[in-house]
C-alpha cells in the first residue's frame, strides 16, 4: 500500500507547529510555576523543544519542504497551542501561582500527547516511506528526538500528578517517581507509578 504523501507532509507540518506552540507552552508554564524542581525540568524541556524546531526545520531542508508553508491543521495546531497558553495566563491572573502550576502542568501534559504522537507516528511510518532521502533525513530525525518526547511525556504525567496531591494536602513524591527513576517508555512510567508507595 502507498503512502499518502500529501497527508505526511500534513503530519510534518504539524510537527513542526507543534515544537513552535510548545516552545510559547513551556515559556508560560516557567512563569506560573513555583516548585523549582518542575521549573528547572520545563526550562531544560524548553531548550529540547527549540532543538527539535531546528532539527525539523534542517529535515525540511533536506526534503525540500518550505517550512513557512501554512495548512488546515497547522492552524488548529496553533490555535489549540495559543488556547493552552490562555488557560494558564487566566489560572495565573485570577487564582495565582499554586493554581496556575496545575493548570501549566496540565497544558505541557495536553501539547505533548500531540507532540508524542507526532514522533511516533513518524517512526512508524518512516519503514513505509519509498524515498531514501526522506527516509533517511526523517529516521535521523526521529533518532535524535522520540527519546525525548518520552520524557517530556511520562515526566510531565508525573509531575501533573504530584502537584495535584500536593495542592490537596495528600502524601506527594516531589519530584515525580517518573523523574527519579528517569522513565523514557510507557511501561517504565507505569512501573514508576507502582512505586510512588514506597518513595513517600
């Protein structure tokens, strides 16, 4: 079965959104934060997600693809992206810091199941690709980016999570299980979880 080349191109482009809104995602989500463990971990995920716009951006190069071209879903991308960064300028101006934290952790957890899925889906995909420069310029550009995704993923899942039981009142594990154990897969996030029990 071929491939739809027009609908990959779709989900490059998207990729690419996606890493721009993420970089205004991970600015505000810095600014509403008060524990300096997740502020420290959201700067350092901000750097990772300008270098995934520079890798993204040297692959369309490399593919010949205008990296300033705009589609449909480029725009949902950024409308979803400017709407997260909303929600959090709100939570920050009308209930504060404590609020506004949840609400970032929240938004970085939404953005990156879209980013997430964007890397996977071209990992799955890059086998299924007949060309050997676009296959070859997205497989490097996968390889140097989806262990990443993880860890902005499962991470972030985990840091949503603690922050909540701490705002509640309940036991937390501050940082995450997710961030101690250094959790890059699914199963390893899932096992972390297990484990908060004895890491309180």
């Amino acid at each position: 079965m071929a491939l739809k080349n027009e609908q990959l191109t779709e989900l490059l482009y998207q990729g690419l959104e996606t890493e721009i809104g993420g970089q205004q995602i991970y600015k505000m989500a810095v600014e509403c934060t008060e524990n300096q463990d997740a502020k420290e971990e959201w700067q350092k995920y901000l750097a990772e997600t300008e270098d995934h716009e520079r890798i993204l951006r040297e692959t369309f190069d490399r593919i010949g693809l205008d990296p300033e071209v705009e589609t449909p879903g480029r725009k949902v991308v950024r409308s979803k992206a400017e709407g997260l960064v909303k929600a959090m300028q709100m939570a920050l101006d009308e209930a504060g810091k404590g609020a506004a934290q949840l609400v970032a952790a929240e938004s970085i957890v939404e953005a990156e199941t879209k980013d997430h899925q964007n890397w996977e889906l071209l990992g799955l995909l890059v086998e299924h690709i007949d060309d050997k420069e676009w296959k070859q310029a997205i497989q490097e550009a996968y390889d140097q980016v989806e262990e990443q995704e993880d860890e902005h993923l499962y991470h972030t899942m985990g840091w949503a999570r603690e922050l909540w039981m701490d705002t509640i009142g309940a036991p937390a594990v501050l940082p995450p299980p997710e961030e101690e154990k250094s959790v890059k897969t699914m199963i390893g996030a899932s096992r972390a979880k297990q484990q908060r029990d004895e890491m309180l």
